[in-house]
C-alpha cells in the first residue's frame, strides 16, 4: 500500500492524556492533528497531508478505524474531530466518520493549514538546568517559553533549546520518541520539568506519572480571601463544550472530563488575594487555573480564566491603577510549579527539587504585602 505521510514525531509517552494532562495534553501534541480540537472546518484553500490509495484486498472498514490503523501518533478521537470538521476525504469528496472505506478509494486528510517538516531543529536558547545526569534532566522554565512546537509556536521552544544542548552528544536526539519530555507545563507558567535522556528513564518516569506517585507543588496568587487553612477540589475537568479553547469542571455525576483532584493550602493573605500551595494528586490540562475558579478563586492575572480583571478590592481609581501596576509587573497567570519530587529511574534514589519564585511572581507578591500592611496601619 503506498502511504504517502509527512514526517511524524510524537515525543512524549502513549496516550499521555492519562499521564499527565496538566503536563502532557494528547499524544498527537506533536502531530499534524495537534489543534483539530479548536478547528471549525471553514478554510478557504485546504492542504493534503495524508494520501492513502485503499488496498484493493481491503475489507470494508469505518474510515476512522482505517485512518487510526493506518497513522501511526495519532488517536482515533482526533480523526474523528477532523472527519466532524469536514477534513476526512474519500475519492475527493468529504465524508462522516461514520463512512466505509472500499477497495479503490483514495483517502484523503486534508488540513488547513500547509504541511510542516516538524523535526525539532537545535536553537541556542538559554536553559536553567537544575539537575543533570545519564539518565535525565530537570530544568526551571521561564514563563512564556512555550514546552514543545504546535501551532503558532514552531520554533523557539524548550525542545529546540534542548535539542541544541544535546547537539553534541550523538547518545540523545530530542527527535527520538523514546526520549523527551515526560509532563509538561503552560506556556505562561514556570517552574520545573523533568525530561528523560533513555528509553527506560521515560518508561520509569512515565510510570510513575500514571501512578500518581510523583510530587508537584504549585504556588499561585489568586484573587479573593482563602479563609480556611486548607481544602481539596474535586471535580472531573474537560474541554468546555461552549469554547474549546478553555477547560471547564463538570457536575458531579457528569460522564465528561477526566477524574482531578487539587489540594490547596493558603501561604499568605493580603485581604483581596491569597497566595497559596496547590498539590496536585492528579495532573489535567489547566488543572490549577481551572479547580481555583471552580471553588471562586481565579488565579490572578489569568487572561484565559478571566483572572486579568478586578475580582475583589474597592471601586477607588487609587486601588484600579495599583491592581493595573501589578498586571504589568506579573503579565501572565501567577503560578508556578515550584516543587517536583520522583524516584530515580536507575538509582531507586527519592530525588526532589525546589525552585525560588521568579522575579515576576516575587515582586507581584512584594506589591501585595507591602499593599496590604499599609492598608491595615490606616485603618
């Protein structure tokens, strides 16, 4: 059978959606078909990405089965959101998921968007490495380093930066699925991640991703008063039915999203915002930024969440331009993955690191306290 496919490249664990959402979206994150979830089939000029001449030995099949058997990285839901969108083709007509593919037909995807070579070239981009050995690496983010390529975001990553670092050691090729990142954090937020250098250091780490035996502690600034010293959400999170872009909590009982549970524990009160500890026990797309609002607690300076608003404070115009200041002095969510704990894939060894807050969240927080120790001495 002639498949003619661009080149793929999933580096991340299979079906990482269960490992680490919060760290790891969907295997096809590195796919053409990585943002099919926010597509809505109206293009002006369509792109092949895939052609594949059916077999004339070919039973009738479902043409999303047939394309899942045939694409190697990319699951069977995204073909599905690609057929709903009206990008599947079969003998150059666009056809349902729900289609049977005959011997003779010429399947098509079709994409708007043209197609990219995405192997993961070197960049000379700056890396905080925290911890290094033979078998992995933990490095501090910065905010607004973007993890891995995707749409928008080609290049000028942390994998570019560490595919420069490896440029000189054959043993590690970023563009080796076995190898590579293991969780993953938000664009916007920093902190530590864990990247493996073997097969086996990925499988170890995975594992224990899946597991829930890894330890991840976040500190976010959220607006409002936590009142009580600690507390736990649960509640199962999913793509928001009424804008794919965001995350949402749905009903106890819900079929949708996946099983999350966050639990928290305020550090430090300044009356409109708490700084505070966010554990997680599992690890969702957006898991912090969306379990805060759910219980009223949106991470401050959130765009996404509509944490870039004033939540809580006074109507003064003294108050607007101090909370204005502090969105320009912390322009991203407030968060960061600050703790990360594992078991050493060779060693066995309990391995944990910590990292200070970044200067950003550090002066943010410096704001507040100095903001609400004056208020407290005038009244």
């Amino acid at each position: 059978m002639d498949i003619s496919i661009p080149p793929s490249h999933p580096t991340v664990p299979s079906d990482y959606d269960d490992i680490d959402d919060e760290s790891l979206d969907a295997l096809s994150a590195h796919s053409e078909f990585a943002d099919l979830d926010d597509v809505d089939g109206e293009t002006s000029q369509l792109y092949e990405h895939y052609r594949i001449p059916v077999d004339k030995n070919q039973k009738m099949v479902r043409v999303d089965k047939f394309l899942f058997d045939q694409l190697s990285g990319i699951s069977r839901n995204r073909i599905q959101n690609a057929a709903d969108a009206g990008f599947i083709f079969a003998n150059d007509r666009a056809v349902k998921r729900s289609y049977k593919v005959k011997p003779g037909d010429v399947i098509k995807v079709m994409l708007n968007r043209p197609p990219y070579n995405n192997d993961i070239l070197p960049e000379d981009i700056p890396l905080d490495i925290v911890y290094e050995d033979d078998d992995l690496l933990v490095v501090n983010k910065p905010a607004g380093l973007v993890v891995h390529p995707g749409v928008g975001n080609w290049t000028g990553t942390l994998l570019n930066a560490l595919a420069w670092h490896f440029k000189d050691d054959n043993r590690y090729d970023i563009n080796n699925p076995e190898i590579g990142l293991v969780h993953r954090i938000d664009k916007d937020t920093s902190g530590l991640l864990c990247i493996a250098k073997t097969a086996e250091a990925k499988t170890s780490l995975g594992r224990q991703f899946f597991n829930k035996t890894t330890k991840r502690e976040y500190n976010a600034l959220v607006w409002g008063n936590i009142r009580e010293d600690e507390g736990r959400v649960e509640g199962n999170i999913g793509r928001d039915p009424r804008n794919r872009m965001l995350m949402t909590v749905f009903p106890e009982g819900a079929d949708e999203g996946k099983h999350a549970v966050t639990h928290y524990y305020p550090l430090e009160r300044f009356g409109y915002v708490t700084l505070v500890k966010c554990v997680l026990e599992t690890g969702r797309t957006h898991q912090i930024r969306v379990h805060m609002k759910y219980i009223g607690h949106v991470l401050f300076n959130d765009i996404r969440y509509g944490g870039d608003s004033i939540l809580k404070g006074t109507t003064h115009a003294k108050y607007r331009q101090f909370v204005e200041n502090c969105f320009s002095i912390c322009p991203r969510q407030a968060l960061h993955a600050k703790t990360l704990g594992f078991v050493h894939p060779s060693t066995g060894e309990e391995m944990m690191f910590d990292s200070e807050l970044p200067d950003d969240m550090s002066a943010l927080i410096e704001r507040w306290r100095n903001y609400y120790q004056t208020t407290i001495m005038e009244h």
